[in-house]
C-alpha cells in the first residue's frame, strides 16, 4: 500500500474514533445535567421563579406524585384575580386535588401587585401576555410538559386575561376556560387567532363585576357581552347551529329556582368547540369552589355545579395538532 494513502487511512480512522468519544461524551454530560436538573424536582406543591421583562416572576406550582420525567404530563394554568395570588386561587378552585387525581401538573402565576396587565403599558410597564408565553418556555425546560396538551383558565381578571391569551398564543395553548371573565372590547376588532380556539366560559347573569350584558363602549377596560363573546368566537371557529339546553343541577333543594343555561358549539373548525354555562342569577364566583361565605356555599350546595371538574372535562376533549 502507498506510505501517503496509508497515513490518510489511519489519520481518517483516529480521527472518527476522536468525533465518536466527543459525542459520546456529550451525550454523556447532557444526561447528567438532564438526570441533575430532574432529580430536583419536588412532587406536591411548591414554588417557581424567573426573570422575566426586567422583573422576578414567582408562580406556585402542583407536580402529581405520578409524575415521571420519561413521560410528557399536561399543562393546566389557573390565573388569579386582581388582588389575589396564585396559592389564593388554587386554594378557591382546588385544582390540586385533581392534577394529582388525573394527572397534570397545575401552574399558579402570580400577578405583579397582584394585578395583570394585557398590555405592555403605563407605569408598570408590563406585558403578561409576554410573560405567560415565557413561563411556559421555562416551564418546558423545568419539567417534562405535553406541549399538544398545555391550557389555560383564570377567574375575573385572570378570566380576561384568558380570553385575551387566545389572540395570541392559540398555537401554545390547546383550549382556554374563563371563569366570570371576559374579552375585552379593544380586542374585539384586532384578535386573529392563528389557529381555532376551543373556550368554555362560565359566568352568572347577576354578575356586579363582570356584566353578562357587556360594559358602555366609553367605560375604561371596556368588555363584551358574554352572548357577543359567544358569537364571536362561534364565527371565529366557523361552528355549525347551536343547541341551548338548561340543565338542573340542584342537589338538596328540587324546587330551587337556580339553574344553568348551556349554549353549546359543537363540531366547529379543526374539532374545535365554544360551550357557555350560563349559571342564572350567579354572581361573582368561583362556582364550586371553596368559600367562607355561607350564602355562596348555600348557593355552591343548591346549584352543584364543580367548575374545576368541568373545566378539566374540557380540557381532556383538545389538545394542538
């Protein structure tokens, strides 16, 4: 064999050997910081941060013990109200309970001064619908997380937020549920989904906080009606005609005078669904949820619906293509 060709045959051979031990070694140390970073995840609750626009962003997060860092789990984010934090509102809805009876991890964001901002505007100067898009980029890198099967859902405020989130993020979020929430009218014209949205929307007709007949077009932080929202987001999906039932859910008392109205789009675009819970003469709540009001609790009792539960029915019926 020629001296030159020969040295190039055994340079070529070291030099594979050389590239296969660097990967192998690579493979090696990015195991063990995968194996380091997952060793350190806490089952049952506890808390979260990260940075985000210039500023320390907590969250309370639920991992169920059937968590396994070999297997992608849902996503359930529950968004607050304006003066509440992410431990009050899994307190009120109980979400715990059932990410460990089902099997998905539950996300409590908190607002900055307890508020959130739909806009990166004014004095706080913070945008959360960037920052909810970030948190679950850092939640994706902190735990294993099914990225068809990510959702969102809030109450009041964070309710709004929700609505607001499916203008712009329905290609991260599988289906939104809002809870005495609603979209806000400024969005109305603008909001483009890139893909159909799936929503469920909860909301009393006696409402003082959140009118179920929408606000004046003059009044700051305006919101649509919640038929309008309905119909918006029923054109928006291009869903077929709607059945409207009502639905009994008194449990002590038959003769109870409270009910739910549900109006229900069904077969809409790419499988998507709109489904409204009317709860007549609801008020401003977590319907279902804990409360140490005894009237709310009496009305809780009468009218039986579990928010939480039919939420998560929900949820399980989407997942992102």
């Amino acid at each position: 064999m020629n001296v030159h060709l020969s040295f190039r045959f055994w340079k070529r051979i070291f030099t594979c050997f050389t590239l296969i031990s660097l990967v192998t070694a690579c493979e090696s140390i990015q195991a063990e910081q995968i194996t380091d970073r997952q060793s350190q995840v806490i089952l049952g609750d506890s808390n979260g941060e990260l940075t985000e626009q210039g500023a320390v962003r907590t969250y309370y997060i639920y991992t169920p013990k059937s968590y396994s860092s070999n297997r992608p789990m849902p996503l359930v984010l529950v968004f607050h109200g304006d003066d509440g934090s992410g431990r009050s509102i899994s307190n009120v809805s109980r979400f715990n309970e059932l990410a460990e009876e089902k099997g998905f991890i539950a996300v409590y964001p908190d607002g900055i001064d307890h508020k959130w901002s739909l806009r990166k505007k004014g004095k706080r100067n913070i945008d959360d619908i960037s920052f909810v898009k970030n948190l679950i980029n850092h939640l994706q890198q902190v735990r294993n997380i099914d990225k068809r099967r990510i959702y969102a859902t809030g109450f009041s405020k964070g309710g709004i937020l929700t609505q607001a989130l499916t203008c712009q993020l329905s290609d991260q979020i599988a289906a939104f549920a809002s809870v005495a929430g609603s979209l806000p009218m400024r969005l109305e014209q603008t909001c483009r989904p890139l893909l159909p949205v799936s929503i469920l929307m909860i909301n009393g007709t006696n409402d003082q906080s959140v009118h179920y007949q929408g606000d004046k077009k003059t009044q700051k932080g305006a919101l649509v009606s919640i038929p309008k929202v309905v119909n918006f987001w029923r054109d928006r999906n291009q869903c077929p005609k709607y059945t409207a039932n009502d639905v009994g859910f008194a449990l002590n008392n038959q003769s109870s005078s409270d009910r739910i109205k549900t109006y229900s789009y069904s077969g809409c675009s790419a499988g998507s669904e709109v489904l409204e819970l009317a709860v007549v003469n609801g008020g401003h709540l977590w319907y279902g949820g804990t409360s140490s009001d005894k009237n709310i609790n009496k009305f809780n009792n009468n009218l039986g619906l579990d928010s939480t539960l039919t939420i998560w029915n929900f949820f399980e019926r989407h997942s992102l293509p």
